[in-house]
C-alpha cells in the first residue's frame, strides 16, 4: 500500500448529520439505562434507608404506635447511657485484640508463603482462605463449643495441666478473646493474600541482593517486606477497624442464654449488637437509629483518618 | 466487602418498616374460608390445627411456626408496623403488655362476642388482655402453673426422698428448697439445680400479690419489699454453691440436663415439653414436686387477631372452638398445656392425667393445684424488662463473680436505664 491510495476516511460514509443526532441521544442515555437497576436498587435499600435513619433518630418511635418528635433527646440519653459507652469500650477492646494479631501473623505469614523456596506454595495460599469461606455462624458455634466452660475442648486442655476451667462467656475479658479469636480465624487469610499479591510486586532480585549483602531472615522482614507493604498494611488497618466496628454475629451467637445483650452484664454487646437490641429487641427504633447514626459518624472519622494517611504516603513518595 | 453493609442493612429494615403507617386499612375482605395463623415453634400447633381442619373440612388453615415466642412477638411486630399480618396470632405472656398498650392494632374481640365467653376463664388470667378502654385483645390458651421436676435417681443416691409427696414436704419454703440445695451438695458434691436466676428468683418473684407495678398501674418494683425478698432469695441461692451456673435454654443448660449434671429445675407446665426434647434418654428418671412457697403462674399465651386481618371471623370461629373449656381439655390431652378454663379443672381428663416421662406424675393435679388462691398482680409495658435486668444481676452473682453487695442496687440502677425512668 503506497501513501497515494490511502483508503477513504470512514466518515466519508457516514449519513447525513440530522440522523446521527437522533440516534446519539438514543446512545447518550442509553449507558444510563444500563447502570439504572444498580442506582435505582442502590437509592431504594440503600441511600433512602440511611438517609431515613436520621430523620428516626429524631423521634421517640414505636413501630406500632406513636411518633413522637423529640429532637436530639436521643442523642442527649446516648452520652448519658452507660450502656451505649460499655458497648463503645466493648467493641474497641474487641477490635484491638482481633486486628492486631490478625495483622501480625498476616504479615508474617504472607512473609513466609512469598519465600522462594517454598513448596506447595499454591496449596497453602489456598488454605489460608478456607476460614475466610467458613459461614460465619458455622465459626461462632464451633469455637463457642470449643471455649465451653463445662464441655468445651481447651478446658479440658487446661484441666489436663491443672488448670481451674475458664469462664470464657461470662466474663469480660474471657469473652473479648473468644470473639477476637472468632475475628481473627475469620480474616486472618483474606489480609495474608492481600499482603503477598503486594508482596510479589516486588522484585525478588531486591531480596536476593539483600541475602548476599548479608542481611538475615528478619533484616529482610523488617527492611523489605515491611517498607513495601506500607500502603497495604494502612488500607487493612482501615477496613478491619471498620469491619471491627461492626461486629455483631460472633456476639451474638456465643452467649445463647442472653443473646441480644451478649451476657448477663452485657460483657460482649458491642455497638451494632447494642443496636439492634434498641431497635429489634426493645423496638425502641428512635433510639437504635440515634446508635446507628452514632456508629456511622464513627466509621466516617475512621475514612478520614484513612485519607489523610494514603494521602500522606503519596505524598512521600 | 466487610465495610459498610451491616450498618446499611440495618438502616434498611429499619426504615422500611418504619416508612409504613400502622393502622391503615379495615378488616375484612378475605373469603372467610381460610385463615393465616402464626404460632411459636416446637409447641405442636399442627396438632390442633388438625384436629380443627378434620372437624371442618371445608376450612383451610395456613399454620406458620414463626420461631421462639420472642421472635413470634418480633415479627407481629414489623407484621403490624406496615408487612402483612396473619388473620391469627399466639401471644405469649410476657409479649403482651406491649400489644395492650397498642390496642388500635387489634381487633376488639368484644366486637365478635367475647363478653359470652369471658366467664370461661381464670379472670385474672383474660384481664391481662384487656387494654385500657376495655377493648379485649386476645384469649387466653393456657397458663404455666408452677412445680419442681427432679430426677429421683439423682435424689436416690443423695439419699434424699424420691416419693413426690415426701419431696414437697422437703420444700415448704424456699429457703428449705436451698437447705435441700446443700444437702445434695454435701451428700454428692454436685449442683443441686440448674441456675438462681430462673429456677429460684423468676419463680418466687411470680408468687406475689404484687409485683413490678401496683394494682393502679404505678412502678413500685423498687420499692416493693415482695420483689426485694424473691431477689434476696435469689442471691442466696446463687452464693450457696447449689447451682451449676448454666443460664436456662443455653447449650451447656441443655448438655447439663441430659448428662444429669443438676437433679431439680422448676418447671411451670410448658417446661415438661422441653425436659421431654432436651434430655429424652432421662424418661422415666423424673418425677414432680410442688413448688416452694405459694400459688403462682409463670407463663400461658393468648390468641389475637389483628385489625388487619383479612379473615376475622374464620380466626374468632377458631379460637372459639378450640379455646373453649372443652376444647383447651382436649388440647391439654394432646400436648400438655394448662387449661385456662377453670371449670375443666375437676374434670376426670385433667386430673387423672398421668405423664410416664415423669414417673406418671399427675401433672393436670399438681398444676392446678398450684394456681389455687392465686392473687393476680398487674403486668406492665416494662415487666419483661423489668424482669429481665433482675435475672441478669442474679446471673451476674451466680456466674460472673458480682458482688452480691451491691447486686440490687446494680439492678435497680440498670432497669432505670433500660426504661429510661
């Protein structure tokens, strides 16, 4: 082909131009029409919904009887009820004995599943995952049974050593463990993957010149691994605090004889399960929505603190 | 994934329900023909559905087990907050102040012809039903009654008596009941019943003539020195080391009960059934006791039919076939539950009764008997809460290590919070 026959411009066929007009509002819309299921589903279950739960939070609502508007009346009895702080310092304390750990040995974990050496390495990739798909109800029977106080498996353990049998439900801190542990099973796989496919952008020329400048297994660690899954580690920070915010299944389920409080002197209620029992237990809907927007404002604090840090690392770089 | 979604689904249901109106629409409308009825689950509704159905073919009942007795009462609630409700309802006891409060959801049953059959039943029992207007909202089914089930092996190798009438005679009080408590617990070194908190206090604090509200409808639960003592007897029995700690319903409560892990609980009437489902390999080990201290009733349901059912007088035709005092016998035979209708408590069906399970106690007699000279008390909006907050201080004593001390006062300071006094 010479530069002289060059093959005529396709809009040389193109119709007259009142036509394309008319079909290009046809094309215009039509993506909107597309994506509208997803926005109109989304405003019905979704947007409506939360944007509603503030205007409940504003009223002393019985679902089957009066409505009253009482303004932040709500939000004033919440700063003043002991249980709504119980619940908040439940769900930090839970929060920080899941995330931690669950972090850690995420990152240790994906540390040794990138080592170059590994066999099998895909199978156990894989398994790590298997808690991940676990039901989570399915989990929170499993280990209430195995944490039992009479029958469960790892008082029998301490029972072989000679230790007293542990409470782990009724008290405080026996029942913060045995939720943080649910946690930390649950996500513990989902977080080592998401640090290893991290991991293995990095080249593993950079390690292998690090081993033969001489530095140690945890030299390694420390100075590669780490720095280069800086920005991965704050997203997991961020999403399990959120998530740690809402913990409410494990709650629920371990405590069968007190559910919606999680224990006689509600040692585990964390805020969503506070919650729901404010809204569906007593069906005190004004007063579980005021919760509700108090958790919301929470998780959006945690965003924020979110952005300024990713957007701080950008800016390092 | 994990982010968001729970907060936003409850923010969901939360509206949706809450967007409804409640109240809209009459009555009526339905083919009268058929009717929807929710009941509890593992209680053996279908039984009697059937029983109806084969008396008249020509009526459909669409039987819906919603769940325990709370769930049931949780979805009448959003049922009645704008879903579609059932034509039929089973209240339980402790649920229904709540709907009382809320007559406009009902139907007056005096509007269908209940004042011809208000003399049927225990009075104390269908005035808790009626709401302030007079309206009457539901008919009673059955009451709990009270008693002690044991297990006469148990009591056998504490060298305790095992004859039902020389057992009674251990417990005329129930501070005997926790003597008896410690001589088990000497003689075996085992619990000698399953937990405080249900088992002692939820009992003793339902043989009052007074109990969280006044006969005027005022809140006097700290004050009335009738709750105080049943608290008392609570703490006392949770500090005696009698109990083995197990909440009631619970897993380990169950595992317990099976492996004979506690040889008394008290059981009201419907108790039985979930001895019979927990611990099936244990027939014939039981036997039954008359309760400690005075008559009282924990427990019974009631039938309702709300406003917007759409076949009313097919669900009234029901209720007043099958609660009549002829057919609450006959339902007595079929499951166990305690008539509500006092005039069938002489009869031969009810009292010679005897259940194998429980090494054929007469349990028609036993249960009737503890509800003889009965002094009703008022139970208000906030009861079941009221209630609750006391058995989780006891349960605190018993199984978390509070400090008996302070536990009334915890108690009191909780309820004013859950009530927002």
């Amino acid at each position: 082909m010479t530069a002289g026959t060059l093959t005529p411009l396709p809009s040389a066929d193109l119709p007259p131009p009142a036509a394309p007009k008319a079909r290009g509002l046809g094309e215009r819309l039509s993506p909107y029409a597309y994506i509208a299921p997803f926005f109109v589903i989304f405003g019905v279950f979704g947007l409506f919904p939360f944007a509603f739960t503030f205007y409940v939070a504003l009223f002393d609502w019985n679902p089957i009887g009066d409505q009253v508007f009482i303004g932040v009346d709500n939000f004033t009895r919440m700063f003043g009820d002991p249980r709504f702080w119980n619940a908040t310092g439940n769900t930090l304390s839970i929060w920080a004995l899941s995330t931690i750990p669950q972090l850690l040995l995420a990152l240790v974990l994906a540390h040794v599943l990138n080592h170059a050496r590994l066999r099998f390495a895909l199978f156990f990739r894989m398994s790590v995952l298997v808690p991940y798909v676990t039901s989570v109800a399915a989990t929170a029977i499993v280990f209430a049974q195995l944490f039992d106080r009479d029958y469960g498996l790892l008082n029998w353990l301490l029972g072989l050593v000679g230790v007293e049998p542990v409470d782990f439900v009724q008290s405080t801190w026996g029942s913060h463990v045995l939720i943080a542990t649910m946690v930390t099973w649950r996500w513990f796989g989902y977080t080592t993957l998401l640090y290893l496919a991290s991991l293995q952008s990095v080249p593993r020329s950079v390690f292998e010149a690090a081993a033969i400048d001489g530095a140690g297994p945890w030299q390694r660690f420390r100075h590669i691994t780490v720095p280069s899954l800086r920005p991965v580690i704050i997203f997991t920070v961020v999403t399990s605090t959120i998530g740690g915010l809402q913990i409410f299944t494990e709650p629920l389920l371990i405590a069968s004889g007190a559910p919606l409080t999680c224990g006689a002197v509600r040692q585990c209620q964390t805020l969503t399960l506070f919650l729901y029992e404010q809204g569906f237990g007593q069906f005190e809907f004004g007063y579980g929505s005021a919760i509700g927007v108090a958790l919301f404002v929470m998780v959006v604090a945690i965003a924020a603190i979110n952005y300024l840090l990713s957007t701080r690392i950008k800016a390092d770089r | 994934m994990k982010l968001r979604l729970p907060l936003l689904s409850t923010a969901a249901v939360l509206a949706l329900v809450a967007a409804c109106t409640p109240g809209t629409g009459g009555g009526g409308g339905g083919d009268g023909k058929s009717f929807e009825f929710w009941s509890f689950s593992a209680i053996n509704q279908k039984l009697t559905v059937d029983a109806y159905t084969a008396k008249h073919p020509d009526i459909e009942i669409k039987l819906t087990e919603v769940g325990t007795s709370t769930e049931t009462a949780q979805s009448l609630t959003t049922a009645l907050a704008g879903g579609k409700v059932p034509d039929l309802v089973l209240i339980q006891g402790d649920n229904l102040p709540q709907f009382v409060e809320q007559p406009q959801n009902f139907v007056d049953l005096r509007t269908l012809g209940a004042d011809d059959i208000k003399g049927d039943y225990l009075d104390w029992v269908w005035n808790q039903s009626v709401a302030k207007d007079g309206e009457v909202l539901g008919v009673p089914t059955d009451v709990g009654g009270m008693a002690v089930a044991y297990r006469t092996d148990l009591f056998a190798a504490a060298g305790l008596p095992t004859d039902r009438e020389a057992v009674s005679a251990l417990w005329p009080t129930w501070d005997a009941f926790i003597e008896t408590g410690k001589r088990y617990k000497q003689a075996t070194g085992k619990a000698f019943t399953d937990n405080a908190a249900t088992s002692v206090f939820y009992q003793a604090v339902n043989q009052v003539s007074e109990k969280y509200y006044s006969a005027d409808r005022k809140l006097v639960y700290s004050t009335n020195p009738q709750v105080k003592a049943a608290f008392d007897l609570g703490i006392k029995a949770a500090t005696a080391g009698i109990t083995s700690g197990q909440s009631s319903f619970e897993s380990a409560w169950s595992a317990g009960m099976a492996q004979g892990q506690y040889a008394a609980v008290s059981a009201p009437s419907w108790m039985l059934n979930s001895i019979r489902s927990t611990a099936p390999d244990t027939k014939g080990k039981w036997d039954i006791a008359k309760i400690p201290g005075a008559s009282g009733n924990w427990g019974g349901s009631y039938l309702a039919i709300p406003k917007r059912a759409k076949n009313p007088q097919a669900a009234w035709n029901y209720i007043k076939e099958m609660q009549s005092p002829q057919g609450q016998l006959e339902h007595f035979s079929r499951v166990g539950a305690l008539p509500s209708t006092p005039s069938v408590y002489q009869d031969a069906k009810l009292t010679d009764a005897k259940d194998p399970f429980f090494s054929d106690a007469p349990t028609g007699k036993i249960y009737t008997d503890s509800l003889l000279g009965l002094k009703p008390f008022y139970i208000g909006p906030d009861s079941a809460a009221i209630g609750q907050e006391f058995l989780n201080a006891i349960t605190n004593v018993e199984q978390s290590g509070g400090d008996p001390a302070t536990a009334w006062d915890d108690a009191v300071r909780n309820i004013k919070t859950a009530i927002g006094e």
